[in-house]
C-alpha cells in the first residue's frame, strides 16, 4: 500500500520541501492565522482517479489536524465537476498543501487515465498489458501504482526485478545463446529470462538456449504472427515498440500474451483538478 511505503513518504517530503522553500510568503502575509477551511477537489476534465492515498500523505505531512475524506475511490471514472475529495482544517495548511495535493493528483490520474485507454482496447483478449521503466525519474513507484489503478500489470520496477537481455547486452556479449545461457545460470533459480529478438533466427536461437519469454521489438503484426505460430507456446511473447492503442488492439488478435506500451507513462497528458476552499465561521 502507498501510505506505507516509506519511498512514497520520502517522494511526498521531498515534493512539499520544493514547493514551500522557507515558507508560503502569500498566506502567512494575507490569512489570518487561525482560520479554519473546508476544501474540496474537483475534476475539471474526464478520467480515471488515482493518487488519493498520495493526497492524503500530503496534508498529513503538512498537518496531521487536516480531515480528509475520498469521495470516489481509486480507479473509478469521474466526469468534469465531480468531487473528487474533502479536506478540512487550518486554512493555512490547506493553502500550504495545495499544489503538491493536485501536482501528485493529475500526475498520477493522468497515467492512470491513459492506461485505461490502452487496457480498453484489449478487453476480451488474452494479451496482458503491461508498462515499462520508461517513467519519471523519482516517481516510479507512484507511476506504476497509477498503471495498475488504470489495469496494466507491472513489468519490472527496477534492473533488479528480472532477467531481460536487450541488444546492448548482445552487442557486448557476442553470442545470444551465451548470453542466454549465462543469465540462467547465474540468476536466481525461479528468475524467468527474457531476451530481446528482432528476427525469426534469432527467435529460434533463443528457444533452443532455453529463454522463457521473447521480447518482439518492432516487430509487424504479420511477423509477430509468424513467431508466435513457430513457438507453439513454447514460451511467452512480449510485443514492443512504439505501442498505440490501435496497435495494441491490432496486434492482440494475433495472440501474444504480452503488450508493453512505455507511452502509458512517458506520454499520459496529466489530468485536470482544482481545489476549492471556503471559510469555516465559528
């Protein structure tokens, strides 16, 4: 869970440390100290919502007096005008807390927005999505988090998280069985190995050195037709490279069990939020 992963807690820290500096010169200056506030996040656009026990983490960091509340929980799709969440407490800390709330709110309901429409479009198919490491540096965690909340499967988190050997590997190995053969034998033993092909020798190479899954990198449909009919589920297949949602749906008739799209993450327009405060009497 997110409120109990201490790299989230340190990424909220470090978030809210950039943004406040040496104080909120605006609301100090123009607040009066004691106020108190009830805001409330609304979406301004259509999505997907993710990122709340993030949102949560914020205020908490900012001020554990804030009361907080999710409307609609995560996943869930939201419509333009819809309340989204609730805080109330010191008008002060609210303010404070703002930005960083809705930065990590649109951030994370954007990727979460626009893996849905990726997952969409294989509904009914046997293929899996998954995203890749192709995220913001820092914000892994909650990128892939917002991947699962929009219904993609994690591909690794970090280089330690499996066995995946590309091109450059094999432009400094030499040799694709060897290479194969090496990553077996030193990796742990219920570690699946993945190998990066891009043609039908090399598929066949890979098969007969043991590999467990075959990464086909731009590859076309009709090709990644033909290794699929030559493994004979032998192994799985992974399809790459410059993934669309067409292409996904295009190339998951064709049965692979695998579809990896990076532009889940490195290109989901961020979604729109505001907050909205108003004064608490009494």
């Amino acid at each position: 869970m997110l409120n109990n992963n201490p790299l989230v807690r340190r990424i909220v820290r470090l978030a809210l440390e950039e943004d406040i500096g040496t104080g909120d010169a605006t609301t100090e200056a123009v607040v009066p100290e004691g106020t108190r506030a009830a805001a409330r996040v609304v979406a301004k656009a259509p999505g997907v919502l993710a990122g709340g026990p993030v949102a949560a983490m914020v205020l908490e960091e900012v001020d554990r007096g804030i009361a907080f509340e999710q409307v609609v929980p995560e996943g869930a799709e939201v419509a333009a005008g819809d309340v989204v969440m609730r805080a109330s407490g010191d008008a002060r800390a609210l303010l404070v807390a703002e930005r960083t709330l809705l930065d990590f709110v649109m951030r994370l309901g954007g990727v979460a927005t626009a893996t849905r429409r990726f997952a969409a479009r294989l509904a009914g198919c046997k293929t899996v999505l998954l995203d890749t490491r192709k995220t913001t540096p820092g914000l892994r965690v909650l990128e892939k988090y917002a991947t699962r909340i929009g219904g993609a499967r994690n591909h690794r988190m970090s280089l330690a998280g499996g066995v995946l050997v590309k091109n450059n590997h094999l432009a400094l190995v030499g040799d694709l069985k060897d290479a194969i053969r090496r990553a077996k034998s030193d990796s742990p033993s219920l570690c699946r190995v993945e190998v990066e092909v891009r043609t039908m020798e090399e598929v066949k190479r890979a098969i007969e050195a043991g590999a467990d899954v075959l990464l086909l990198d731009h590859m076309t449909r009709e090709e990644v037709r033909e290794v699929i009919d030559y493994c004979n589920w032998k192994v799985k297949v992974e399809v790459s490279g410059n993934v669309t949602p067409d292409a996904a749906a295009a190339v998951a008739e064709v049965g692979p069990d695998f579809v990896s799209a990076g532009a889940v993450t490195h290109s989901a327009p961020w979604m729109d939020f505001a907050m909205y405060l108003e004064r608490i009497e009494g």
